[in-house]
C-alpha cells in the first residue's frame, strides 16, 4: 500500500487515509525519552509519532506497517546518540582544570 512520510506534525495524515487506514481497534506503544515515540497498530496500518522531530509516518497495509517496529527502534537510537553528542560536546568558554 504504502510508506507515508510527514516532516511537520500539522499535515498528517489526511482525512482519506484516517478513514481508510485508522480504523479499528488500536494498541499503543510508547518507546525512547519520556515516552515521546509512540507507535500505533490498527489492523491494516501503523502510525509512528516522534514528538521529538515532529516527525509522523503511516505504515499502510500490513506488509508495510511490519516495518514499523523497527523504525521505531531506528528513532529511538538515532534521539539517544544525538542526547549523548551534546552532553559531550563543550564550547570554547569551559576550561579544563590543571592537576
């Protein structure tokens, strides 16, 4: 059916494909920091939400939606070496103490 990216969390997804791919009964599950990608199953669809990015995708049809669970591992990998790059990173103004 199909893989439905969405850069902005304002534009997905549309009406035609609520209505034709979020229907049902739904499990959620929620995965990386504070809970904040979620995962939706229906029975022909997944709906990945990153809170984080913004980012939305819809899984359509259920040879595509299995992809689903592993882009959420992919997100969830991707946000955590991000956190630890920038607990690393210092500016030019912090100075190393000498022993």
């Amino acid at each position: 059916m199909g893989i439905f990216r969405y850069e902005n969390k304002y534009s997905a997804p549309t009406r035609e494909q609520r209505e034709r791919y979020m229907k049902g009964e739904v499990e959620e599950h929620h995965f990386g920091p504070d809970g904040q990608i979620t995962l939706l199953l229906y029975p022909e669809a997944a709906y990945l939400k990153d809170d984080i990015d913004g980012v939305r995708i819809l899984f359509a049809g259920v040879r595509d939606m299995t992809l689903a669970p592993e882009e959420a591992k992919r997100l969830v990998d991707d946000h955590e070496t991000r956190e630890k790059a920038s607990i690393s990173f210092r500016t030019g103004d912090h100075t190393l103490s000498e022993p």
